[in-house]
C-alpha cells in the first residue's frame, strides 16, 4: 500500500475543457443511476483527488494519455482503454501528456453498478472510447428529450457491454487458483505483490479485487495464509524444530513467524503443537 496523505481537491487549468452531461441538463439519466457525465480535454494543469467517493468512476480515454493513482500503485491511462474506480477507494487522477480527452461517468453505488463495477481492472482495452464520445456528444447537443431517448439506450448498451463482469467467469477464478498452486509450492520464497501479479498476468488493484471476491483477502493476505495452514500441518504432524517450519514457510526469524502465527492462529507455535 502507497503510504499517501489522501485529500479532497481540483486543480483545473485554463486552458482545460469540458462538457457536462448532469440530471439538470439531461434529467432521465437519473432514473439509470448516472450522477453526472461529461467530455473533458484536460491541457496544461489537471489534479483530481477523491479521499472517499460516493461513486463509481469510470474514464474512457479517447486521446493522450493520463495517469491515476490509487492506494493500490498507480498506473498510466493509454487511449482506447477504460479505466474503473470503485466508489469508497480514494484516488488521485493528473495528467501524463499535454492533452488527455476523455469521456467520464461517475455512476451510483447501486447494486447494478456495484456488480459491474466494483471488481473490475483498474484499466483495461475498449474499443468503444469513440463510439462513447459519440453518443455522449448528441445527448449533449440535443434539446429534446425525445430525440435523446436512442442515444441514452445506445450510451447504456456501450456502459454495459464495457462492464460485463470479469471476475465471475470460471476463467479468472482458475487462474486465481493456479497462481495461489504456484505459492503453495515455493511457501518458502519471498513472495511480493509484483511477483505475484507477473504470475497471473493482471494489475495490481485487479488482483486485490479478485482475490478479495473468491478469498475475503488481499492477495499477500492470502499467501499469509497459505504459510499459515501449512505450519499448523506441520507443528501437528511432523517433529521438525519450529525454526526449521519457519524457515519452510518463508520466515527466516524464527520471532517474526512466531508473531505472525500467534496472530493468525491465537496460539504461539508451541502452545499449538502441544
């Protein structure tokens, strides 16, 4: 976790741009959940900073590039991708090129947005950045409510289509469960959050929301325990010394595992195997 003193700000330059979609403007966006939306051209000067949304955030990028910030690390934000933040995580959002053009929606935590927003990748692919801009553009320009009605349902149709949850597919639950076969086998090593995430091919919030989904932990959470299940088998069943399984489980203090397990397991090592 980034060490970061998270704070409510915006800091908008003059030469930065942007249009509004809000229920003001647009009402019937209200009754699909969306807060407010815009296009924005951000040149020059740009920070966003969020010490604990009420919404879901999400950023279409239609050119240049941006850069976001999260307590998970922080990543640059290509064109062509959408960019996911879940309600409650704070966020700092700057530019990392003269222009970025983006399309933005902040969404309700309703239970439909939660589920497709919640557990999504920080930052992903889209091909529909320009046909979001598009859309967005007429429901803008256009007066009439009537005539607004094809592009919201074809807006939507986009919003979801981009959001189709990932982390329930059968796929991303497998690949979980070879990564964390991978730790069982190697307890020993020094696992860290870049390794791995290097072994399942996914950004580091991502990997924290995956394994928050199918584990109720973080990802080094659950590598602690891993190592834990596996000293508890061994202080049962083998006579091996308790710095020997703390070795075999990736501590090379026998203090620090001794802390560690006293803290998982209620017991120190010696009063659990005896």
């Amino acid at each position: 976790m980034l060490q970061k003193q998270w704070q409510d700000r915006l800091e908008l330059g003059s030469k930065c741009q942007e249009l509004f979609v809000d229920t003001k403007r647009v009402p019937e966006i209200e009754d699909l959940g969306i807060q407010m939306s815009g296009i924005s051209t951000m040149l020059g000067s740009f920070c966003l900073e969020r010490v604990n949304p009420n919404n879901h955030t999400l950023l279409y990028t239609i050119e240049g590039t941006g850069q976001v910030t999260t307590p998970y690390g922080t990543e640059i934000i290509e064109k062509q991708t959408l960019t996911t933040l879940p309600a409650g995580v704070p966020f700092n959002m700057t530019l990392n090129s003269q222009k970025w053009k983006l399309v933005w929606f902040n969404v309700n935590d309703t239970a439909h947005w939660r589920n497709l927003c919640e557990y999504q990748p920080l930052n992903q692919p889209n091909q529909q950045c320009q046909s979001m801009y598009h859309a967005l553009s007429l429901i803008y320009h256009e007066p009439s409510q009537l005539l607004r009605a094809g592009c919201l349902s074809q807006l939507v149709h986009y919003l979801n289509e981009s959001l189709k949850p990932l982390v329930t597919s059968s796929q991303g639950q497998h690949r979980l469960e070879v990564v964390f076969l991978h730790v069982e086998q190697r307890l020993q090593s020094a696992w860290s959050i870049e390794q791995l995430c290097t072994l399942a091919y996914y950004s580091a919030p991502h990997l924290h929301r995956l394994c928050q989904l199918q584990y109720g932990r973080s990802p080094m959470q659950q590598v602690i325990f891993l190592r834990m299940e596996r000293a508890k088998y061994l202080l049962r069943h083998s006579d091996f010394s308790i710095s020997h399984i703390a070795e075999r489980v990736g501590y090379q203090e026998v203090s620090n595992f001794s802390k560690r397990f006293n803290k998982s397991v209620g017991q120190s090592p010696k009063q659990y195997r005896t």
